[in-house]
C-alpha cells in the first residue's frame, strides 16, 4: 500500500480508504459479523483511513456503530472521517443545523457512536450550504477541546467549497470523482491544489459500475442505487454510463483489473486524492486495497480516458 501525506493536517494516510456507507445495510443487508470482517480486512491489507458519516445505515448511524465496534483496540493505528449535516433526511425529520450546540451535539454522538474520544476529520455533509459559519463556529470550538483532529466539508460544488475555506480552514474536501465523473478535473481539484486542502474521492468506482460486473440489464433495488430509476434523465444517464464502461472492457476485463484501473485513475491525479472505496466483504475490500499498490502514468490515465469517449460519428461523404 502506498501512503500519502492528507494536505496539510499532518496525517499520512493510505492511497486507498474504505467507506462504510456500504456496511450499514442501505446497499442491501449485511451481517454485523461480516460487516466487522470487512473493516478488519481492510486494516490488515493497509488501509488507514476510514469514511463514515451519522447518517449512513438503516437504522441511522449503524455504518458509524460498526466501524467502531470492528476498531476497538486498534484505534490508535487508523484516521477516522465522519460528517454531520444530515441526521433525519430520509425519515423527513433533518435535524437542524442552526447553532454551534447543534454542531457540539451531533459531534458527541458520533463519538460516541463510534466508540473514540476523538475524530480525525469532521465534515459538514451539507454540500449546498449558504452560509456555513455555524459549523466554523462549532467545528473551531470541538478542535480547541481536542475532540475532532482538522475539519471540512462534503461537497461537489466549488462556489460552496470557497465559502467554506474563507479563513482558510478547511483542510479536507471530500468530492465526487471517478473515470464516470471526471467534472473536478476542470476547477474543483485545481483550487484544492492551490490551497493546500486534501481531496477524498468518493464514488471512485461510481457506485460500482467501474466493476465492470453489471450490464444494462441489471436492476439495481437497494436504497442507494434505486435512484438511478426516478426519472428519465437519470435513466438516461444511468443507460450513457453502461456504454462508457461497454467501452472499458475491451480494454480491460471486468473485476480486479477493471477496479483497480478506476481507483488508480482517481489516485494518480496530481492533486493525490484518497480513493474511498466501498466493501461488504473481505475479499472486496482486499481486492481494492490492492490497487493501492501503484499508480498509472499520464499516458496509461490519458488510453482509459479515450477508450471510454463516445465514439466519433462516421463522416458523411
């Protein structure tokens, strides 16, 4: 596994992280035994870094319970990222984020969730907020008292990441990209290098699709993937994705080689982001682990660019 040092909070972390959303059951049930495997797996192949937030699971925060049930006694040799923004959405009851007790609030429960004293990084998982100066306020106040390490904010939006990083706080930034998404590319990461914030990738593998395993006929029915249903657009989107990965697997076959393609492509970016991986296995998470073993040239990112371009039309004579 290759480390890198996480911007400027002094941590050094390992290419590849594991996300947890995947271990609260809202990507279909999984086993607490099998849930805390994963995590283990997951250290003992050389991850050190884990994303996690108070809301993931059914029922909410179940994802953050078993992460700290699985790092209990091994704390000390991992960096933990949490976020808080967005406790009750999906019962219609959002607890609101108005004051800095709120922000002091929701932080001690994930600590407590998560069986620490402590948090590596916290993020505000409000990626459209206006106005964050109650989470600076709060987040300030939770840093001085030694409970959260260094903070920032879950975000896909530059103009809300600005915001956020007006006093030159914000140290960590955790954004969409993948081969499927590729949007950061063009302002998000190059403002992220400039100032010095460190870039966790979410959605490395796009929700799964850069494994290569499922074709334009596969129904997707867990809570997170559903959506992808809700509309024509997002049907539309969903149908242009599967040709982009078509595409893929005539240069690479589905499984190890095509997952570790798309994490390598996210952390061989000149930014080095931290590839947040999912798993709900062992032998998942290990398989991703694996990727953190190298990175790809310029050239070997620029041949997995252009084998997933649509292809040019024919010419009309």
């Amino acid at each position: 596994m290759r480390y890198r040092p996480l911007g400027t909070t002094g941590f050094n972390v390992s290419a590849i992280g594991m996300g947890t959303w995947n271990i609260g059951n809202q990507w279909g049930e999984i086993d607490e035994t099998t849930a805390l495997a994963t995590v283990r797996s997951a250290v003992d192949h050389g991850i050190n870094l884990f994303d996690t937030a108070e809301s993931y699971g059914i029922p909410a925060g179940l994802s953050e319970e078993r992460l700290g049930k699985a790092l209990q006694g091994i704390r000390d040799r991992v960096h933990i990222v949490s976020k808080i923004g967005r406790w009750g959405r999906r019962s219609g009851q959002l607890v609101p984020m108005t004051t800095v007790d709120m922000v002091r609030l929701c932080v001690h429960a994930c600590l407590y969730r998560l069986r620490t004293d402590y948090i590596d990084v916290m993020l505000c998982h409000d990626g459209k907020i206006e106005d964050p100066s109650v989470y600076l306020e709060g987040f300030e106040v939770l840093k001085a008292q030694g409970l959260i390490r260094a903070y920032g904010i879950s975000t896909d939006k530059l103009s809300v990441l600005k915001r956020f990083n007006a006093y030159g706080t914000c140290r960590v930034v955790e954004v969409d990209y993948s081969l499927l998404n590729r949007k950061p590319e063009a302002e998000f990461l190059p403002y992220c290098q400039e100032h010095g914030i460190a870039v966790l990738a979410r959605g490395p593998l796009h929700k799964g699709l850069l494994s290569g395993k499922y074709t334009s006929d596969t129904v997707f029915t867990d809570t997170v993937r559903s959506e992808w249903y809700l509309d024509d657009s997002r049907r539309d989107k969903l149908a242009a994705n599967f040709a982009k990965v078509e595409r893929l697997k005539t240069l690479l076959p589905p499984g190890e080689a095509m997952i570790s393609a798309a994490l390598r492509f996210v952390t061989s970016h000149a930014v080095q982001p931290v590839a947040i991986a999912g798993a709900k296995s062992p032998e998942q998470v290990a398989m991703n682990a694996s990727a953190g073993n190298g990175e790809l040239s310029a050239a070997e990112r620029q041949t997995l660019i252009q084998t997933m371009a649509a292809p040019q039309p024919a010419a009309v004579s």
